[in-house]
C-alpha cells in the first residue's frame, strides 16, 4: 500500500477518503482537517488566547499538539476528578506532556484539583447529591473549564471532541428527539451572555481512528482506558453502533454529523437567534455568579451540598 499524495510506503489507510497516507503526509492531512475546521467555522485567530480542557486521552493531547504546530497560542487546562488510579495515570500523562510542550512552546498548564476544593472525588460528591457519577462530573467540568477560560481572560475554550463524539451525540439527541438540544450540536458556540466563554472543538471532522493514529505516530503519551464510571453508558453504546455502519459503509458518521451541520447552516435564521434566546433565560448564579436558568447554579448546589453550606432556608429553596 502506497501514499496516495507522495507514493512512499504509507502507514494508514483512511477508507472513508478512499486514501492511504505515509506518517508526513497523513501529518499533513490532520493538520490540513483542524485548519479547515477552525477557519469555516470562525473559531479563532492567530493571535487569539486559546484555553484547552485536556484530559490526558489522546484526542486533547493530540489537540495541543496540533494547535501548537499550526502556531497558535494555546494554555491547557486540566480537571482532576479524584478517581482513583484512573485520576492518578491521567494527572501523570497531562503533567508530562505540558512538561514537554512549556519546554518548547512556553506555554502554561492550570490544573483543578476537584478534592482540594469539595473534600472529596466525584464519586463521593455525586452521591451527596443525588445525581448519577457521568452527569455530575460533566457539571463540574463545564463550570470549571467556563470559570477559568473566563477568569484568566482567555478568547476561547476548546475540547478534544472528536468526529466520533458529536456523531454519537447526534444520534442520541434525535434516538430521544431531543430537538432543543440540536442547536447547541455545532463545533463552534458564541459567547451568548456575559459570564459565558466562547466553545470550539477543532477536532470534529477527524475520527477516533485517526486521532488514535496521530498520536501514536507523533509519540505522544496518552491514558488509552476510559473513565471507568462510562462503562456501558449509551453514549459508548452509540459509538458502537456507529462504528458498525462504518464498517459496512466507510464515510457513514461524517455524511451524518457533517450532513447535520449543513442543514443547521442552510435553516432559515430563526427570529430568535441563540444569544437572544440565552440572555432571556440565563441570569448570573446569586452564589457565583456564572450564568444559569435557576436562583444558584447546579454547580454552587452540588458543592454546598458536599460542604453541608447551606442553611437550612437556603437548603430548602434548591
Ligand atoms: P469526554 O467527555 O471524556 O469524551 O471528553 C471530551 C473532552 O472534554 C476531552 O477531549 C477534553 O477536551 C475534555 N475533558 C474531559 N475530561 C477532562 C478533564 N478531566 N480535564 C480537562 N478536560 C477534560
Ligand atoms: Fe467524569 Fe468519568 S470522566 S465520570
Ligand atoms: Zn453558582
């Protein structure tokens, strides 16, 4: 097998694109998607301050990565949830990639250590309030990765969500009809209010496959486990699913995610756009003031929950 672009001995083949790439040209071509990405969906500018939320999987690490090479200014961020080893080998992977790259780049990791602030892990903390680990967790990194892009005044927020991930999600949004959900589904989300940052993920129009590839090729040391609290959830349900199409059908979950977004881009602009509709639900949490629909924000009640902080008036009122 041959690299379709230079005809050396290729490394990958990309079924889906009906070609084969050598480890330069497939570089290449993953730096080439990310730019596409960032430019058609006006996520950033060469000189913007870009704030990654990096889990130590392969897929923000190889976000890094790529934003670096393609000569962006890009901080990290990442959120130590107190799950036991899998925290433990995550933390580690994060802390020598940024050694790495601060080398080389002089750029900053900022690191939340979710124990140092509640007492306790996510586990424990989900507990105390009642809600399942997955949707706890993803409360608690929303808030932090908005209150340090926010904080720390940086243009933009950006997550390792890949070709896979939105696909999936899409999937489960319309499995459900979950229609209020689908304008939220878009690579690239304005900073609607005040108090809110500007989300991106670079990285949808590359597969997991590929992101995997990526990494491996560049050497870059990630987590391979999964989170061990997402064992059998539907989101890793729906991968599968999808990934069964595209074995038959190479090309399914990009016609299906990249389709979507084309008909989002083509619908009549509503008469209410997104930040209008925001600015009339969201006001300023009366304990952190971050933006939210209710009094005190789903994060301030969690924490105040695991702290036993409220009074029992307050307590009454969430
Ligand atoms: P996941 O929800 O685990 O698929 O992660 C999606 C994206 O969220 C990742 O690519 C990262 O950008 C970000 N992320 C997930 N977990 C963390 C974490 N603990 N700290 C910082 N960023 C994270
Ligand atoms: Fe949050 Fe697994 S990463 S529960
Ligand atoms: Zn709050």
């Amino acid at each position: 097998m041959n690299c379709t672009k230079c005809k050396t001995r290729a490394v990958i083949r990309l079924p889906r694109h009906n070609a084969a790439f050598c480890k330069n040209c497939f570089n290449g071509f993953v730096h080439d998607q990310v730019a596409r990405a960032i430019k058609s969906e006006k996520m950033f500018e060469k000189d913007d301050r870009i704030l990654i939320a990096v889990s130590g999987g392969k897929d923000s690490l190889a976000l890094w990565d790529i934003l670096l090479k393609l000569g962006y200014r890009a901080d990290a961020l990442y959120v130590n949830l107190g799950i036991g080893g899998y925290s433990e080998q995550s933390h580690a992977k994060v802390t020598k990639f940024g050694e790495v790259v601060s080398a080389s780049y002089g750029v900053t990791l900022h690191l939340h250590m979710l124990e140092q602030e509640a007492g306790t892990g996510i586990r424990e903390l989900a507990q105390f309030a009642h809600r399942p680990t997955c949707s706890a967790c993803g409360t608690i990194k929303r808030y932090q990765f908005n209150r340090v892009a926010i904080d720390k005044h940086y243009d933009v927020m950006a997550t390792g969500h890949n070709l896979d991930d939105e696909a999936a999600r899409l999937l489960g949004n319309i499995l459900h009809w979950q229609d209020e959900y689908l304008d939220k589904q878009g690579p690239s989300l304005p900073a609607s209010v005040e108090g809110f940052a500007k989300k991106v993920k670079p990285l949808y129009r590359l597969s997991e496959r590929e992101l995997a590839a990526y990494a491996v090729l560049n050497r870059i040391d990630y987590i391979v486990e999964e989170c061990p609290m997402a064992k059998g959830s539907k989101m890793l349900q729906y991968k599968e699913v999808l990934n069964r199409l595209e074995t038959e059908s190479p090309g399914t979950k990009q016609t299906f995610y990249w389709g979507f977004l084309e008909k989002q881009s083509k619908k009549q602009p509503s008469a209410t756009t997104m930040s209008e509709k925001d600015q009339a639900i969201l006001q300023p949490c009366s304990s952190c003031s971050q933006p939210t629909t209710a009094e005190v924000c789903s994060y301030c009640k969690m924490m105040a929950r695991a702290k036993g902080g409220f009074s029992g008036e307050q307590a009454a009122r969430l």
